[in-house]
C-alpha cells in the first residue's frame, strides 16, 4: 500500500533523524469504517517509495483498511518520534500496488 501526503509533510526528513530507534517504525492510519467512523490502527512503516514522500507498508488483502480504503481512499497518518518528542499529523492519498513490482 502506497501513502501519499496531502499538502507539505517533512516527515521524510524527520525520520532520517529518527530511524535509529525502533519505535519510529509504527504510526497510526486511520481509515473510515463502513458506517463513517474513525478506524484507527498501527501499522509498520516499511519505508519511503524512492524518490518521493509517499509512505509503504504492507497489509492482507482481506483486512478491514483494505476494505475501507476501497471505500474511501482519504486516510490520517499520526507519527509520533520519542525521542525527538515529534509528532507528525498529516492526511494521505492511498493506493495499492503489487509488491512483486515494486
């Protein structure tokens, strides 16, 4: 899956500085469920799609972001780095891709 921010996101660069840290591969995505409300998860940060900010990270096909996404490709990101004690909010773009070809 394929995150890409709306608007200006340093996020990117933040995490360079951050990447040390194992805590700083997790951060929430929040989708909207069936009915309209927040669905809010963690999910592992799988890098950075080349040359771009746009986030990776991987996901069953069957799993209820997928369907929701379907639905509703508009999702949050909430990234919080400890120790820099930073927190990013942002709003994605999602997508999806076949692993096998990126």
């Amino acid at each position: 899956m394929l995150l890409r921010p709306v608007g200006n996101c340093s996020c990117k660069a933040r995490f360079s500085n951050n990447e040390e840290q194992p805590e700083s591969r997790f951060f929430q995505l929040a989708t909207n469920d069936r009915y309209g409300y927040p669905a809010v998860r963690t999910v592992v940060y799988r890098g950075f799609k080349q040359d771009s900010t746009s986030l990776l990270l991987t996901s069953g096909t069957r799993t209820d972001k997928i369907q929701h996404i379907r639905k509703k490709a508009t999702t949050s990101v909430c990234w919080y780095f400890a120790q820099t004690r930073a927190q990013f909010r942002f709003q994605t773009q999602a997508s999806f891709f076949n692993s096998a070809n990126h």
